[in-house]
C-alpha cells in the first residue's frame, strides 16, 4: 500500500541515527524492580514516585469499586457518567490542594490541552517557559491567544514579556511547577511576584510536584507558601498518585466554566469507577503515610551523591528526576542499553522529546527502592559508563 513512504524514510533514518526505539513490555507489576524479556532489572524509569500502583489499600478500594459499581460508567460525565465518588473525590482533592474546587480530566495531557484552549481568545495572551511540559505547548496551539515564550526559569525575560503584554484582556503565565526533563524547580516565588506586580493570572503544572514536594505532596505551590496566590494549579493523577488521569485546582467559576466549555471533559467517557476510587485513597495514603515521601527523599539524595561521585553530570536537577547527561542522541540510548545488560532500567532521552545536543538518561528514584538497590544500580551505572567511554 502507498502512502506513507515520507513515515517509513523517516523511520529509517531514526534507524541509522540509533534513536529509533521499540516499546518495551513489561512481564510484571511496577515497582523496584521489574521483569524485562525475562530478565528482573531495578526499575528507574517510572514515574511511580511513591510505590502507590501497588499499594494495598489502593488495590482494596479499586476491587471494592468494581464489585459495587462494574468496570465502567457508560457514558461522559454531562451526560450520565458522574458518579457520586467523582464529586467525591473532587471535593477531597480540592481541600488537599487548598483551592475552592477541584475538575478531575481523564488524563494530565489534556487538562493542559482542556484548561488553555477553554479559557482564552484572541484577546488574551499566554506566556509560557520554553521548556514546559509538550502538553502545555499542545494546550497553546489550540487557543487563539498572543504567544510569547519566556528563557527557562530567566525571570528577566519573564518580566519583559509581561511588559509587552500590557494591552491584552488577560496575560496567563504558564510554568511546570517541576521540569520534567530536568527535575529543576520553577521559581515560583519570583514568577507569582512578577505576575501580581503586572496583574497577571499564573497557572502552574504540578504533574511532578504532586506527592513529591510540599506538605504530605501538595506541590510546589504548597511547598512556597504560595497557597491562594496562583490561580490555577493542573497535574497528574498518573505519577506519584499512581492510577490515572488528571486535574484542575481552582475557583468553583472555572470548574463550572470548564465543566461546559473544556472540550476534553466534555467528550470523554469518565473515568471507571476502580481509578476514581483508588485515586480517592490515595489522598488518604498522603495525609497518613508522610514517610512514604520521607523514604522518596532519602532515596533521591543517597542516588543523586553517587551519581555525582562517581562523575556523572546530573544537569540542574533539585528533585528524584536525576538526568545522566550523556550529548549525543546514539550514545545515550547506547548507555541505556549498556545499563539494562548490567540490571538496570532506565531510559535514553533523545531529541525532540529533549534538544539536540542534550540527550540523556533519565532517572527517577522512588521510595519503593532500598538502599541495597540503589547502590546496585550505582554499580551498574559505574560498568556501564566505563565500557561505553563516558567515565574514564
């Protein structure tokens, strides 16, 4: 058949630069470690910060769910898909998160896609970190609004940007709370301080800040003392949540405006009733188990010296999102393959998921690792780079 020769060229020009990558199954349970074409490999390529997809009470409430609401709701929530636990749950998350309502999507991508093409026009601007979360650039495409793209985390260039804005109905700054790329930390103090002195609305991502940082995983608005002074908060029910979907934290004026206009939430069936449920617990394993968080801390910290010592360069990381930064797009993948031989997971990242000149491996500890995992891993990491030339 003809027609996608222009795909299959490019495909194999991936082929000849070594970045073209087959998915990769896995034959057990998320966790420490998992099961790989037979193999058992320390898992570091999860975004199961916390452990919570395994977590028992988690399992109880989802298979509870099933048993007294079946395996799915049948329709999309303005029609008749809203259960009683999705309000529920809403209610829950938007007191976790200190915000008057909360508006669950089925997942982080397109609460981002959802929330920006919703709410502004042509007579809006939104101004974004170059380096946001590809669902948040998404979101930006789909809207009608002025674009104005900031240097990453350079507040000067926010501030400018802002400055050129003044004549627009409403000015949006959008940030990731955490990069996901790079695990820094947005200077959320800063951007809030810019944005009220302009008198501009802020919206943050928390896909990576949820469960990580602030009181018992709040986010990074939590975790400033910036609660009440950011108007929009998005994230994840998918990382260190540990089930799937995601969020908007707001005004009761949002939620309801979304509820009719956010064209993701409108067209999708609900979420089945076993995610809302074990996404309903989970909040409850935050606010009862803060050692989770604890032990996720420790971890990152003991990981990210060894890295270090050894003489990895690990960029600007702040949070369990430890890249090994590697250059070339071939070699990285290279490393991530020379790590699996030696039992470890943990993917390359290449171009254009990260820029040219700039792949990686990139790494997340969780608090389900132990220590003697860890310093296997950092064993592993040692071969690995020493057969491939990238430790001397």
């Amino acid at each position: 058949m003809k027609g996608f020769e222009y795909l299959q060229k490019q495909l194999e020009e991936m082929k000849s630069e070594g970045t073209f990558r087959q998915l990769i199954p896995l034959e057990s349970a998320q966790g420490s470690r998992v099961t790989i074409r037979g193999k058992e490999v320390i898992q570091l390529s999860s975004n199961n910060y916390l452990g919570l997809t395994s977590h028992t009470r988690m399992k109880k409430s989802a298979e509870e769910a099933v048993r007294e609401y079946g395996a799915g709701t049948g329709s999309v929530r303005t029609i008749a898909g809203t259960l009683k636990m999705h309000e529920n749950f809403e209610n829950k998350l938007a007191e976790f998160k200190h915000t008057e309502a909360a508006l669950v999507f089925q997942s982080g991508f397109t609460t981002n896609q959802g929330v920006l093409s919703s709410i502004l026009t042509n007579e809006d601007v939104v101004i974004s970190d170059e380096l946001n979360h590809a669902s948040i650039i998404d979101g930006i495409r789909l809207t009608k609004a002025a674009r104005k793209v900031y240097k990453h985390v350079n507040m000067e260039s926010l501030e400018q940007a802002l400055k050129e804005s003044m004549d627009y109905r409403t000015r949006l700054v959008v940030t990731d709370g955490v990069f996901s790329m790079d695990g820094n930390i947005a200077p959320l103090p800063e951007i809030v301080e810019l944005a009220e002195k302009y008198d501009a609305l802020i919206m943050v991502d928390d896909a990576h800040a949820s469960g990580v940082l602030g009181e018992n995983g709040r986010g990074t608005v939590n975790h400033f003392g910036l609660d009440g002074r950011v108007h929009i908060q998005v994230g994840t029910l998918s990382k260190a949540i540990g089930v799937l979907g995601g969020y908007v934290a707001s005004t009761q004026t949002l939620k309801d405006y979304l509820i009719h206009k956010g064209r993701p939430f409108l067209f999708s069936t609900s979420h089945p009733p076993a995610v809302t449920a074990a996404c309903d617990t989970a909040i409850d394993v935050l606010l009862e188990e803060p050692e989770l968080i604890d032990k996720l801390w420790e971890n990152t910290k003991y990981f990210k010296k060894g890295l270090e010592t050894l003489g990895f360069d690990i960029g600007i990381s702040e949070t369990p999102i430890t890249p090994v930064m590697i250059g070339d797009d071939g070699l990285a993948h290279k490393f991530s393959d020379q790590l699996f031989e030696e039992g470890v997971f943990a993917q390359g990242i290449t171009f254009p998921t990260v820029q040219r000149g700039k792949a990686r491996v990139r790494t997340i500890v969780t608090a389900e690792h132990s220590r003697e995992e860890l310093s296997e891993a950092l064993s592993a990491f040692e071969k690995a780079g020493k057969k491939l030339g990238i430790l001397s």
